[in-house]
C-alpha cells in the first residue's frame, strides 16, 4: 500500500476512536501539501483541543523534519490546542507523544520504537485517562 494510503486510513481509524471517545473530530486531507501550518487531525471537547500529526510506518525510529513540528507547534500555540504526535505501528498500536519526549537533533524530530513504546501513551490509555472515557 502506498505511504499515502497508508498514512490516511490510520488517520481514519483515529479520527472513529476519537469520536467513540466523545471528542468532535475533523481531519484535514493533504495537511501536509498545504502551505499554511495545518496538523493532520483536531479533536474538540468541552474547551480542550488537541491537535496531532500523524504517522502510519514500521520503523525502528519516528523522524519529524524540525520544519514539519514548528509548523504543528505554530498552529498548535496560536489555536490553544496540545500538540501530539500520533505513530501508529503494525502490529504494535499507536503511541501518543508531546514533542517534547522527542529529541531535536537541528534536522530531525526523533524516538526510537522502543522509547515510543515506553515514553508514549496507547490509544487505550489516550482514550481512558487523556480524554477522559
């Protein structure tokens, strides 16, 4: 399947769990391809926001280019939404991380797998603590 493909039914999985969760959810198609600061999805409710961009690939590392993030933490700052990287693994699930548990490396945003899956949250957790199921 093509990275693009790939990338946009994990985003449709999330955006259904999400809403199953109690938040409004929209996703933005071609956040990416956009020229203006735009995450790939935004969930609302009551008052809170969160804003995530999303990764959908088997890897032993995550890499978020620095301008891709500034322009998820611009965004971000200026709607008053948290900020989350979503990475969904196959057969593993998806990790949820602040980009602060990244490290900057001045090119890269980067987690290793094996800190993603200690360091971030899993959809269930997401779902029972973060959004409050």
């Amino acid at each position: 399947m093509a990275r693009y493909g790939k990338g946009a039914n994990a985003e449709r999985e999330l955006i259904q769990a999400l809403f199953d969760a109690g938040f409004s959810v929209v996703r933005i198609a071609g956040s990416g391809k956009n020229p203006l600061p735009a995450p790939d999805i935004i969930a609302l409710r009551k008052g809170r926001a969160i804003a995530f961009e999303c990764k959908a690939w088997k890897a032993k590392n995550l890499a978020i280019p620095v301008d891709q993030m500034q322009q998820l933490l611009q965004w971000s700052k200026r709607a008053g939404a948290e900020p989350l990287i979503g990475w969904k693994v196959p057969r593993k699930g998806w990790f949820f991380l602040s980009p602060r548990q990244m490290h900057n490396s001045g090119k890269f945003y980067l987690i290793s797998l094996n800190d993603a899956m200690r360091k971030g949250k899993s959809l269930f957790t997401l779902q029972q603590k973060v959004l409050g199921k």
